[in-house]
C-alpha cells in the first residue's frame, strides 16, 4: 500500500514540474533560431532541420549513429537468433504482400532520402522504411543466406560511421574544422553521409528484429 502511495506522489510531483515547465516556457521562441535561418543558405541545404542535423551539430548525428552500431554490438553479444519457419507454400498472403510492398519501401526510402535536403526526410527516415523492409524480408525466409555474410553484414552497419568519419576527416584536411564543409559544397557532403547512415540504420532496425546474431542455417 505504501509503495503504491510513494508512486502516486512521485508520478503526481513528476507531472506538476512538466506542467510548470511548459508554462515557463517564453511566448516567444528564443535561442539560435534566428542565427540558423540567416546560416541556412552556406549551410548547402534548405530544410533547417537536416541543416541542423548534418551541419550546424554533425558532432551529435554521428554520436547518434554511433550509438544504434553499439545497440546492434550489444544485441549481438548476447545471443544467437532464431531462424523463422522457410516454408511459405502455406503463406500465399505473405509472399503476395511482399512482391507488392518489398519495391514501394525501397522507392520510398530513397525518396526520404532526397527530399531531406528541402523538406521533412532523410537519412533516419530512410532507414527505418529499409528496416521495415528487411523485416518483411526476414518474415518471409528470403534473406537467410545473405544474412549469413556476416563480413558484408558487419560492413553494413558499421557503414554510417565510417562514412561520417571520414568525411570529417577529409573536411578538417581541406577546411582545418572537423565536419566543417568547404564553402558552398556542403550539399553533396551531408548527401554522401546520409546515404550511408540511412543504409547502416536500415541494417541496424531489420537486424535488431531477429534480437541476436544471425547463426548457420539449421
């Protein structure tokens, strides 16, 4: 009874410091709004937030994808995956499905994948379409010998950062500034980083789905 009333006015508490917390929020936006925008142009693309994202804080995307290479790690360590049933003559709906959807997911990741340079998308939306894809992949038994190279897996997924690293690498050799871009050529730059990272987060989602390391064949 106690611990119920200790969690009732913990969660009460809790609730009335983000109700305050919302309502001291100024009526006005603050911050680096304004410095953003005036930056977006040099930036080498027009949506602010990819500018964010890729440019004005890449520090933080590629801790970001750092971080989903060492949650797949993780999963990894711990246990070998199971195998789901390879016989899909029992399983027209599914295999009809997977003819219909299997090529939108993919069109439809690389469109993410452009727009995010102009409008809502890009690398992170991408990938999680491609995981959804290889989920459906897995489902269906269709990937079992590719997901047994675990050369060409491990090289996926470990893709994003490696990618990201050495565009900052080649940015500090050419502008001194780690993910500083050469001015006005930052475009094709953050379009090189999100095409890898959207195909290591791809990987990382469907992968992270089967909860271990893919084994042999039984």
């Amino acid at each position: 009874m106690m611990r119920r009333l200790s969690i009732g006015v913990l969660s009460i508490a809790l609730l009335a410091a983000l109700g305050w917390a919302v309502r001291s929020l100024p009526p006005e936006p603050s911050g680096l709004t304004a410095a953003s925008l005036a930056k977006l142009p040099e930036s080498g693309v027009t949506n602010p937030v990819t500018a964010v994202l890729l440019n004005y804080r890449g520090y933080d995307t590629l801790l970001e994808v750092g971080v989903l290479l060492l949650a797949i790690v993780g999963v990894w360590s711990l246990r070998r995956s199971e195998w789901a049933a390879a016989d899909l003559r029992g399983r027209p709906l599914l295999m009809s499905l997977l003819r219909v959807l299997l090529p939108v997911l993919v069109l439809a990741a690389g469109y993410l994948l452009w727009i995010g340079a102009f409008a809502p998308g890009g690398a992170f939306q991408g990938g999680a379409l491609l995981g959804g894809a290889l989920v459906l992949v897995i489902l269906g038994g269709l990937a079992r010998r590719w997901l047994q190279r675990q050369r060409g897996l491990r090289l996926g997924l470990a893709l994003g950062v490696l990618v990201f690293a050495a565009v900052g690498a080649a940015a500090k050799a050419l502008t001194g500034g780690l993910l500083q871009y050469p001015a006005g050529s930052g475009g094709p730059w953050i379009l090189v980083i999100e095409s890898a990272a959207m195909i290591s987060i791809g990987l990382t989602l469907g992968l992270l789905y089967c909860g271990g390391r893919p084994g042999e064949d039984p």
